[in-house]
C-alpha cells in the first residue's frame, strides 16, 4: 500500500495566497517599527547636535570673557559697568568692550555668540555685597549669565569671574 501524501491535481509547489498575505502584513509590521526606532534616533540625535553646537557657543564666549576679565588692567581700568555692557582696559592697555544687543554678544563690535535670549551681568564688591552703582573702583567680580533656546529648551550658563588685579 502506498503511503503517500494525497494531492488533488494541484502542485505543491509555491505559497499559498493566504501565506503571501501573512507574510506581507508582518513584514510590513517589522519595517514599520524599524522606521520608528530609526526616525526616534535621528530626530534625538539632531537635537543633541543642536544643543551641543550652542553649548560649545555659550562656552567659547565664556572662555573668552573670562580671559579678558582676568586680564584687567587694574581696578581703575574699568570704563563701564552695567547690565548689558563692561568696558575695560587689559594688562595691554587695549580697551576691551562686552556687549549685549539684539539677541548677540559683542565683544568690540564683533559677534562671539547669537541667538541669544538674554545677557546679563551683575557685580560684587571684595566683601560679597551686589554692586550696582557707584565707583567702579569697588568692583572684584563679574558674573556673566547668558540664555538661549534651542528645539524648545531654554539653555542657561552663568559663570563668576574674580578679577586678578582689581585688589
């Protein structure tokens, strides 16, 4: 007696169309889910590239207040000192001139960093009390504090800077 599988006329041969369907659907399920998780890591890596370019900015204009803060001439050296500008001279004698306006950080009139939200500067005496008016003589430090937004997140550095030869 012969044992064979039974066949009806038809080949056995190929797939079904009902399999074909199955196979598509899943398939289809996967790719779209793999599109998902690719598409989440671009768009999460676009913004950490963009956060990062404007942190290196705020760094950059940080570093380079800070080295010319450092570098005062002396207490009297100090020409102007308000919220948004501080002028001075530098142990080269060159006047060195921060400023903030229109969204951009100027230093002599040329942009070290944009797109800013706000700048601020605030100042103390050698004994911790704000400084906020009076002889520029009193000041011994800055603080600088700049903001910006990058993709929705207001971004937020601030550094003291202790001036070397203003005792």
């Amino acid at each position: 007696m012969d044992h064979s599988i039974l066949t009806t006329g038809r080949s056995q041969h190929g797939f079904t169309l009902m399999e074909v369907i199955t196979f598509m659907t899943l398939s289809a399920l996967v790719l779209t889910g793999a599109l998902f998780f690719f598409r989440t890591g671009a768009e999460s890596y676009a913004e950490t590239l963009s956060q990062s370019l404007a942190l290196e900015a705020f760094h950059h204009a940080n570093r380079l207040m800070t080295r010319d803060i450092r570098n005062l001439r002396n207490k009297s050296s100090i020409a102007t000192a308000t919220v948004s500008q501080f002028t001075f001279s530098n142990v080269q004698n060159q006047s060195i001139s921060y400023t903030f306006s229109s969204g951009q950080l100027l230093r002599n009139g040329v942009s070290i960093s944009s797109g800013l939200t706000s700048f601020s500067l605030t100042y103390a005496t050698w004994d911790g009390a704000s400084w906020s008016s009076g002889a520029t003589t009193e000041i011994a430090m800055v603080t600088a504090t700049l903001s910006t937004s990058v993709e929705g997140r207001l971004l937020t550095t601030s550094s003291s800077i202790l001036l070397r030869n203003a005792r």
